[in-house]
C-alpha cells in the first residue's frame, strides 16, 4: 500500500467526501483518489449490498419452495 503525501492528504481533506484528481508528474497520467468505500460500491463489492442482495435471494428462493 501507498502513503499519501502531505498534498494528497490535503486534497482529500479539502474535498469533502469526493474523490480528488491526481497526475503523475512523469508520465502525466491523470488518477482519482477515492475512499474504498466509495471504491468498492463503485466496483460492485459493497460488503452491505452484498448482504442485502443475498437475503433478498433466500427470500425468493424461500418463496418458490412454498409454492412448489
């Protein structure tokens, strides 16, 4: 894992809960700096919407058993 730089802390701190554009100052590749939360809703992998979405499947899965 990285460290964040003073300047990379900052602007995350300056920027709310958002996420924060960076470059590399060698490649001028252009990044967004986000909290993994943010990141893993993003990505689909919200450990919360997980969960939900799985108990809506046993509910379903529940139901159809009854009306077999």
């Amino acid at each position: 894992m990285i460290q964040l730089t003073k300047d990379q802390h900052d602007a995350l701190a300056n920027n709310g809960q958002g996420p924060a554009k960076v470059v590399d100052p060698i490649t001028n590749t252009e990044y967004v700096l986000l909290r993994a939360e943010e990141f893993a809703r993003l990505k689909g992998t919200d450990p919360a919407f997980e969960k939900a979405t799985e108990d809506v499947f046993q509910r379903h899965e529940e139901v159809l058993r009854r009306l077999a």
